[in-house]
C-alpha cells in the first residue's frame, strides 16, 4: 500500500473539515463531544491550522485514496504542553485514521513519517477513556523507538485527564 502524508493546502480545508467531523463523531463516545444545534461538531482550533505558524494541519492518504488527518503543533513552549519539560515539544492535536484503514499500518506508517520528518520531543495524549488510541499509540511509539527510552505518565489536573508520552524522535 503506498502511503502519503500532505500537508494540507488552505484550498483542501473543506476535506479537512469533513475529516474532523468523522473523527468527533468516532471519538464522541469517549470524550463526550456534542453536536451543536446545525448537527454539526465544532473544532475550536480548526481555522487556527492556516493561521497560526506553529500548527500544520496533514492529509493521510493510502494508495491515492484519503485515509485520514494529522494536526500537530510544533516547537510548543513548555508552559502549553502537558507533561514535557523540553523547553519546545512537537505536539499530536489530533490523529484520526478512517476506519477503513485501521489494522493495515497506515497509522503506524503515518505516525513514524511525521515523527522522523520533524525531530525532537514529542508529546502524544489520549483521553482516559479512549482505551483504543491509547492502545494504539503505546504500540507505535513502542515500535518506533524500538525498546529505548520514552516516558508514559497519567495526567489528571483541570486541563487534562489522561495518558500522556513523551519522547524524542530523530535520535536514534
């Protein structure tokens, strides 16, 4: 399977907005998301992904075929992140992979390429009761650093509630 990962031009922001409303519907009955009265969920930070120079908002694709969406931050100062103490940390806001693609690699394959494209601390989070991401993301980035250092932490404090990685890519 030949898989992509696009940086997302401003002109795929509708595929991205359909995106997004897959993945709140996916993950609703774990984080408790809401439609609002236009049936439609809202993602506050979304127009934030063109705007705000640290954000780069991704495409997924699997043989030519859109297969999912990757939001990251990158370069974080450590007063907005939730556990890493690096003095900037590369953030996984969000990571959806349509259904139709779970269980193939194309998570796992996507992940790895964002991380090795952009090295240095990362920090990768899930709501508690997401067990299936959670799952998810302690295989890849046990995968990817193949046995060697990572921090696993549970976060609970008003902002957050959850399980957090951090971890160095780009490193060996």
């Amino acid at each position: 399977m030949n898989i992509e990962i696009e940086l997302a031009r401003y002109e795929e922001k509708t595929v991205l907005s359909n995106l997004i409303q897959l993945y709140r519907y996916d993950s609703s009955e774990f984080d408790g998301h809401v439609l609002n009265q236009h049936g439609l969920y809202l993602y506050k930070y979304f127009d934030h992904q063109w705007t705000d120079e640290y954000r780069r908002p991704f495409i997924i694709k699997a043989d030519g075929e859109i297969a999912g969406l990757a939001f990251i931050s990158l370069d974080v100062p450590k007063e907005y992140t939730k556990w890493s103490t690096a003095e900037k940390t590369n953030v996984i806001s969000e990571f959806f992979i349509m259904r139709k693609y779970r269980c193939k690699g194309v998570g796992r394959y996507a992940a790895h390429s964002l991380f090795n494209r952009f090295a240095g601390t990362w920090e990768v989070k899930q709501t508690a009761a997401n067990r299936p991401a959670y799952a998810f993301w302690k295989q890849v980035i046990s995968d990817y650093k193949q046995n060697n250092v990572y921090q696993e932490t549970f976060l609970q404090n008003e902002k957050w509630h959850g399980p957090v990685f951090v971890f160095e890519s780009g490193t060996g």
